[in-house]
C-alpha cells in the first residue's frame, strides 16, 4: 500500500504533514482569537493539506468548501454554493447535536434554499442561521469555522462577491464565535475579492490575520524526500537529493509527485525525476494556456522573464525586437495581473523594479514557450 507522505492527494492528518507545525499552531491560535484568517502561498506549496489537517485536529466546529467546485462558465453557481453551505452546517450541527439551533428550524429545503425556523413566515437569511448558531456556540464555549479553500474565485459570486464579504464584515462585527479561514494561491486575486483597503467595502478597518506558507529550504526538502523514501524501505544518496532540489526546489507538492514516481518506476532517480517534471509542466501549461488564450502578450512577457528580461524596460524591448511592439499600459496591466495570479513577483534592485518566478518549473517551461 502507498505510503502517504508522497501521496499527491492532500493531506488530512497530522502524520501525513511534513514540518508545518509551526503553521498548525498559527491556525490554533488564531482560531482562538480572530475572525477572519488568511492562508496563503503559491500553488502545490500545500495550503489544502494544512487547512484540512488542521480542521480534523481542532475541537472546533467546522465546514470545509472547495470553492472551486462551483465555478464554472466564469461565474460560481450561487444557488449550488448556498446549497452546500447550509447543508454542510446543518450536517455540523446534527453530527455535533447542537440541537439548540436545529429545534428551531421546522423545515429544511436545501434544493430551493428555504430553511424554515417555526414561527416565522420569512426563509431566514445565512446570517439569521449563524446568528443562531452563534447563540448556542457562546454557551458550549466553542466556535465554528467556516473554510473556503481557493477564495480568490469568490469574486465571481453574485456580481463582485460583495454579498459573501457583507456576510463576513456582519458576523465579524456581531457574532464572536464564528471564524472565517480563508486560502488562496492566486494571492493578489485574493486580496482584490477582499478590498481591504478600499473604505467602500465592508472589511475595511477589520483586522485580518494572514499566515503565509513558505517553501521548504533546501535541508527540509532532502529532509522530507529521505523520510518518504524511509517509508518505502528505500535510501536515496545524498548526489540524487541534491540533484532532485536543484530541479524541483522546495514546493512539497513537486516533491511529492517526484516520490510517487519514484515508487512507480522502481526508484529509478532520472526516470522519476523527468516523469515529475513533464506532469509538473503539464500543470503549468494548463494554468499558462488559460492566461495566453486571453493575449498572446501574457506568453512574451514570461517568456522575455524567464530568459532574464527581467525589467520593465528590457521586457518591451524584447517583445518588440520579437513580436511587434506593445502600449506602456498594456505591459503595465499584463505583468500587474500576472503578479495577482501569483505566476511571477517582483523585488526591487537598486531601486529598479525586477521580476522573477518564485516556481522555477514555471520559469523553465516559461523559457521553452516557442511561436
């Protein structure tokens, strides 16, 4: 039977979960005391595999959304989502027997959103439900935690995703013992859902904890492939370690695929460890492609970035040597909405702004994008 540490599936135990205590007990700490908890870091990095380790270790009570799963035609199915939502707190309340909130609604009709509370003629609203709940969590001295896992695609319910953030700013302001967590791989995506720092919008002014995920630094990522292999009864030398690090770096979720292959192909290091690569491009070209079908200018951005043109100045200059020439603002908007879809970051260089690939497996299939 496989052994999950290199299972490609997220993670749901704290066995399975290579050193992220730390972060764990961030997730502790903040459930204690915060209402609204970002998670965030890059793709594969294992956002999905903390969240839900934590929710199956804490005494709190939880609901767990993909959010993903109800995206579709650019848009989220609002009805499919309010569905689930309430069908997912109230399985919550029956499997915690909080029957202090469940003696209170007469009739449940998930598929037309209606849920009945007796002696009222008006289908409560969410909030009147978590309202609620609230009541009687304040008496068990408990919280519920509500985790929407990839947030950022939020912004497409309803209009802007407003009705969700007013949901939000309302039990943040009212109700102290729910707890929104929230992840996001698409970072700046994720903050524009939000509109922290906009004064129109309802979470402005709140106080939001974010606890980011980090890759593993070089020692931990040998340190998490030697343990796999330990797992399998198989030792890996210090030469393969280095080798497999160099070309896959710290991203666990990389790492991981490289170990499964590994199991699959015999522990043949080179076989394994190009199998990792073409699936680990794969991923990327699936991801890249959504973005190059929007404009082409997306493809020579990375592909001027990844062969280190690097600037704002030499990207223009190479696309134009390349390609034709491109606007000031349309550079500006492309490698901005790049940077929200976490592809590539910024640091700045002797005052001079640099753009980089934090997934250099994205870097090097961006260096092979050929016209």
């Amino acid at each position: 039977m496989f052994r999950l540490l290199f299972s490609v599936e997220p993670k749901n135990k704290s066995s399975d979960l290579f050193n992220r205590e730390k972060e764990i007990n961030n997730l502790t700490e903040s459930a204690e005391k915060d209402k609204i908890i970002i998670l965030y870091g890059l793709r594969r990095i294992g956002k999905t595999s903390l969240l839900k380790t934590y929710l199956n270790t804490t005494e709190h009570y939880h609901v767990f959304m993909d959010c993903r799963a109800f995206f579709t035609e650019n848009r989220v199915d609002k009805a499919r989502f309010e569905n689930e939502l309430l069908s997912a707190l109230t399985n919550e309340m029956r499997r915690n027997k909080m029957i202090g909130v469940l003696k209170n609604i007469s009739s449940i009709n998930l598929k037309g959103i209606e849920l009945q509370f007796s002696g009222k003629k008006k289908p409560p609203s969410l909030a009147d439900v978590l309202k609620e709940v609230d009541s009687v969590l304040e008496k068990k001295s408990k919280r519920l935690i509500i985790a929407f896992d990839e947030a950022q695609i939020l912004r497409f319910y309803g209009k802007d995703g407003s009705d969700l953030l007013y949901l939000m700013a309302y039990c943040y302001d009212n109700l102290d013992n729910i707890v929104f967590m929230l992840t996001g791989s698409e970072i700046g995506l994720l903050f524009d859902f939000l509109k922290l720092e906009d004064p129109e919008m309802p979470l402005f002014g709140r106080y939001i904890r974010e606890i980011s995920l980090n890759r593993f630094e070089p020692s931990k990522s040998k340190e998490f492939l030697k343990k796999g292999m330990q797992e399998l009864g198989h030792i890996i030398s210090d030469n393969d370690l280095e080798k497999v690090v160099a070309r896959l770096d710290g991203i666990v979720g990389y790492l991981s695929i490289f170990g499964y292959e590994c199991y699959r192909n015999d522990y043949d290091v080179e076989k394994s460890l190009e199998k990792a690569e073409n699936l680990a491009d794969s991923l990327v070209k699936k991801e890249i492609n959504s973005l190059v079908n929007r404009s082409a200018n997306y493809a020579y951005c990375l592909n001027a970035i990844a062969l280190n043109m690097n600037r704002f100045s030499l990207i223009k200059k190479f696309i134009k040597a390349n390609y034709g020439g491109i606007y000031d603002s349309t550079l500006s908007n492309i490698l901005n909405s790049l940077q929200k879809h976490s592809i590539i970051d910024a640091e700045y260089d002797k005052r001079k702004k640099t753009y980089y690939f934090p997934d250099p497996v994205v870097q090097r299939f961006c260096a092979g994008i050929r016209f």
